[in-house]
C-alpha cells in the first residue's frame, strides 16, 4: 500500500505505527453554516481512504474533529443575534445530515473544541514553560522562530508565507509569523485561564484534539489542501515543541473543488451546499461523481459533469441489473488484482473506476452470450468491488426505475398491451407503445428472458 505524504513530497510505503492498525485524524467543519461540496470533495475523500484501508483488513481509528469555537461562529452568532452554542448545535446537526446522506461512514469519535478547553490550555502552558510560546498584553502567541523547520510542510521560507498569508501586523507579535494561541477576550464565548479570560485560537485547537484522542504522534492526518499553509502548518510546530516527538507520520490533502472553472464563493454566486446539491441529483450520483476524480487533483464542478457521473453510475446498474449477486467473498481474479492495485497506489479510483467497467462489459457479454452463471459471478465481483468505495449497493431495479414519473402499474399495463401486439404480429403498434414509452424516458430492452425496463 502507498500513499503520497504531503511531507516528504512522494509516494511512500504505509507503514502504521503498530501493525495492521492505523490512527487517522482529519480536520472537519468549522461549524456556522452549511456545508457544501467543497467539503463533501474532501471527507468523501478520506471516507472512501477509511472504508478501503479496512477493505484490506487494516483497523482503523478515525478522529474527524468539530471546530465549535472561532471567530467566524462569533461573528455569525452576532449578524444572527444567535447564541453561538445553538448556532453550532444547528450547524453540527446540518451538517450530520448531508454526510450521511451522503452515505459517510461515521467517524469513531467527533470531538470538539468545548469540549477540550482544559486540554488545550494544558498545551499552552506547556509550549510557555519550553520557550515556545509568549504572552502579550492582547494574546497569547506561538514562537515561530523557536521552531526551526517551520516551512517544511508548505515548503515555503518566512517571507512567502507572511505573503501568502497576508498576515496582519501586530506589534505585539515577536516575528509577524507568530501565530494566537490563546485570545484574551469576554466577546462571544470564553473561559477562564491563566492569562485571563478569553478563547483558544483555531490551531492549537487541532494539536490538543488529535493528541487527546490518538496520542501524542499518530499515523495520518488528513485535510484539504487549503488547510496545508497556516493550519497544519502551525499545527505541526506547536505539537512537535510541545512533546519533543514527531507529530504526525503522513499528511494528506485533498484537491481543490471549482464550479465551472471558477473559486467557489457566495460574492460569485456559485456557491452549492450539499443541500441544494441533493435537490438536483441523486446522492449516489454526486458521490460517484465527487469520487470520480483522484482525491489530490483538482476538480470542476458542473452540469455536464455530473450528467455524464449519472449516465456512468447507470451503465454500472444496468450491467448488474437481473443479475443474482451472492453475499460472498469474491475469489481471486484479474478484475480484483487490478482494482487492489490501482486503489493500493494511493488510492486512485479513475482507475479502480476504469477496473469496474471493464467488469461491465464482461458482464453485458456473458449476458448476451447467454451465459447467465458466469454473469452472475461477474455481477457479484462487480457489486464487492464497488463497495468500499460506497457505490453500487442498491438494488439495481430500483436504482434504474428512480425518478419516473409514471407509476409502476401504468408501465406493466403498457408492457402487457405490447407484449399481447407481439403475439399477434401487430408490430406497429409494439413499436409505437415502445416510443410511447420511451417519450416518458421509459427504455425497454428485450432478451431471451424476456423485457426489462428502465428509466432513460
């Protein structure tokens, strides 16, 4: 199995920190408003990473934390004149539901930031008493010049990232990269600590969580690329002077999300929450489609792309439809040694995708030859392959009859009427009963067994 680290640059070999087991924290929502597919790329993402790593047998901690104090939740709970603990508790509940619908697995635990207050003030103190961190008369802040490979995530020197970031100026900072730690403030939510009341900053935030929940170094933590520089960047410097110990092994990130070609923003109104997402397509069409491309490239958003996502994941489901698929571990074969291969190579779906249509196809031939066992065998790899990768687990019929606006019965009374034109040679009106049909985006295929429909 090899994964690309952001940290090392390269591909690398995955090896856990204890045998067959894999501790793995993901930076998840700041919670203040809804979700949309930008997030949905990135924990889809990690989603399919998790359910594929147990695929092949690895055990699998998996951390993805909630952010329910920051700035931005302040500054929305004021322009709502919401209390922020019922804003976040609304957006939290949001955003449970579009993962799920989504068809997410759950993470093993979701901790948040309340709830680590004592944790992340013990880290502060900590990074102080090693020299790492200053207090100011406004804040608390992070030393970056005491930690010397700061930069090493990003690959930036200081002037870059205080360009890229465009950090403000504070006087008070000792080097304007310097990061908050603790914000001394009695605005919006805040606690008491040794430097007075106030509130963690997002950082160390994320430090205190994951070491909380994983230990003090662990296997993966993952993201999306926007949180490579400062997030984790900061993250991995007040954590390795805190403990003196590597924090995390491998860092993954995820590519960014455009809609037609463009940053996604609320200024260009192009932007789509999974909710309005869910209004247009299905949600196993938009996860195909969120899937379809390998999890570190970019990737465009748009009406053509998830027409053709939908016309692919039918494909799929009309291969498979009238197949019996048996609940059974598929033996070894040459579909299943290039699908392993290809999502063993840093996970690249397009082609463990290019893998499952070529089972397809096999599939379609053994049909029309006939040859309804090796159909069914082929249909059964089929349905396994696609699971850890959350698609293909409907019942076919189902699936394909989804969205038609004309009732079951009228399509099997319209399905006798022609059956009946058949047998007595009327094949006008066969035909026209066949357009009729296909005019309420109804599609019939006849074979041997007999005529199956679907929804165009």
């Amino acid at each position: 199995m090899k994964i690309y680290s952001t940290l090392s640059g390269k591909k690398e070999n995955l090896e856990t920190l204890e045998p067959n087991r894999i501790k793995m924290y993901v930076c998840g929502m700041t919670v203040y408003d809804d979700s949309h597919i930008g997030h949905a790329r990135t924990f889809l993402s990690f989603d399919l990473i998790v359910r594929y790593l147990r695929h092949q047998g690895y055990e699998v901690e998996y951390i993805r934390n909630i952010t329910d104090v920051d700035d931005k939740i302040i500054s929305r709970s004021d322009e709502l004149g919401m209390d922020p603990s019922v804003l976040t508790k609304k957006y939290i509940s949001s955003m449970q539901s579009d993962f799920s619908a989504l068809g997410m697995i759950d993470p093993d635990s979701e901790p948040k930031a309340t709830e680590n207050i004592e944790s992340i003030i013990s880290l502060i103190k900590n990074l102080i008493e090693k020299g790492h961190a200053y207090e100011g008369k406004r804040d608390v802040y992070f030393s970056t010049d005491s930690f010397s490979e700061y930069g090493a995530l990003s690959r930036r020197n200081t002037e870059d990232m205080l360009a890229g970031a465009r950090i403000e100026i504070d006087s008070e900072k000792l080097n304007p990269a310097d990061f908050v730690l603790w914000k001394k403030t009695n605005e919006g939510i805040s606690w008491e600590s040794p430097w007075g009341k106030g509130r963690p900053g997002w950082h160390i935030e994320c430090s205190a969580m994951s070491m909380d929940a994983l230990g003090e170094n662990f296997d993966i933590h993952g993201g999306g690329m926007d949180l490579k520089f400062p997030h984790h960047e900061n993250e991995i410097a007040q954590s390795r002077c805190a403990t003196e110990k590597d924090f995390a092994k491998y860092w993954m990130h995820t590519g960014p999300l455009r809609i037609d070609q463009e940053k996604m923003s609320k200024s260009l109104k192009n932007f789509i929450t999974i909710k309005d997402a869910l209004k247009i397509h299905s949600s196993e069409v938009l996860r195909y489609f969120l899937i379809s491309s390998h999890y570190r490239s970019p990737m465009n958003y748009s009406d053509d792309a998830l027409t053709e996502a939908k016309s692919s994941l039918d494909r799929l489901y009309t291969s498979l439809k009238g197949r019996s698929i048996e609940a059974a571990q598929v033996t070894e074969n040459k579909f299943t040694l290039a699908f392993n291969k290809s999502m063993s190579d840093d996970f690249n779906v397009p082609a463990a995708l290019a893998v499952l249509f070529d089972l397809a196809k096999s599939i379609n031939i053994s049909k029309e030859s006939d040859d309804f066992l090796l159909a069914n065998e082929l249909a059964t790899c089929l349905s396994l392959l696609a699971k850890p990768l959350g698609i293909l687990q409907q019942d076919p019929e189902s699936y394909l009859r989804s969205g038609v606006d004309i009732s079951r019965e009228k399509i099997d009374s319209m399905l006798l009427e022609r059956e009946r034109a058949r047998s007595d040679k009327n094949f006008d009106k066969s035909d026209r009963i066949r357009d009729e049909l296909l005019e309420l985006n109804i599609v019939l295929e006849d074979s041997s067994e007999g005529t199956t429909w679907r929804k165009k």
